[in-house]
C-alpha cells in the first residue's frame, strides 16, 4: 500500500500582520522562515489579494513583483506552485519578471525521466502569462509551443489562444 502525504497549511494573526506590515516584512519572512511558515504566508496572502475580502492594500503591486521575484529563488516546488498559484490568480496584466526569466524553471530534459514538479511549475507560469491577456507576452509563450515535451507544448498553445483573445 502507497502511502501518501498530506500537506497542512493555515494562518495565524501572526502572518496576517506580517502581510499588513508591508513589503519589507513580508521579503524577510520569506527569506527567513522554514518551508511550513514560507507555505502559511504565502496561503494568507490569498486573503490580501482577493477582492472578495474586502482588502485594498496599497502596496499589491509590490507583492505580486516580490512573489515574481521569491518564484526563482525559492527552493521549494510546492511552495513555487503556491507562488505561481497567487500569480495565476492577481498578476492582472504584469508578470515582467516571470517573462524574463521562465527559462530558469525548465527541467532538464537530458534527465531520464524529466521532474514531473519542474514540469508542472513551467507549464503553470506559461498558464500565468497567458491570464495576463497582455500581448506582449506572446513572444515568450511562442517560444514553448514547439517544445520537447507534450505537457508545455498544451499549456503554451492554451495560453497563446487566451493572449490572441487580449486586445489590443
């Protein structure tokens, strides 16, 4: 019988003021904390970002560019999938950074067989720079579309079809 594990993650009114506390606080944090802590404030973010909640932080840009950032020097795969998650979901129309440096998070295909993981968080930032709807992103995405691997081929001709719906 294969066991499997089951991941855990909750916030506190710790993580929720570090996230009201700004930037800077929310950089160190992520820089700092073990794995689990990384994964409770990254899941509390969710509340900050979601306009349903009702919350207008001022600084949002700056969380979406410092979770971009936190993407490609994080260690974690899971705590990436979370990342690329928040990014699929509030990047709106600006995901630069994602778009300048996405080839860091192509696996290596010389690898018998190829991580599933580094897979997923590729095909999952292509999935992000076409919910941007923003055109310019169609040059980085284009590039995927004839790739060595069936699951980054789909997902770059999915997220092409939603960039050439963007208007211009």
């Amino acid at each position: 019988m294969a066991s499997e594990s089951m991941r855990y993650t909750s916030y506190t009114r710790r993580h929720m003021d570090i996230i009201q506390s700004g930037v800077e606080s929310i950089r160190e944090f992520l820089e700092k904390e073990s794995q689990q802590e990384k994964q409770n404030l990254v899941f509390c973010m969710d509340r900050f970002l979601d306009p349903w909640f009702g919350y207008d932080l001022p600084y949002t840009d700056q969380i979406i560019l410092l979770l971009q950032q936190h993407l490609f020097i994080e260690e974690s795969s899971d705590i990436q999938m979370d990342i690329l998650d928040l990014l699929c979901q509030y990047g709106q129309h600006n995901l630069d950074i994602l778009a300048q440096h996405i080839g860091k998070l192509e696996p290596d295909l010389q690898a018998a067989p190829a991580d599933p993981s580094k897979l997923e968080l590729l095909a999952n930032a292509l999935y992000a720079l076409g919910l941007t709807y923003n055109r310019k992103y169609i040059p980085v995405v284009a590039a995927y579309e004839s790739y060595d691997n069936p699951v980054i081929q789909k997902a770059a001709i999915e997220a092409l079809h939603e960039l050439h719906q963007a208007k211009s």
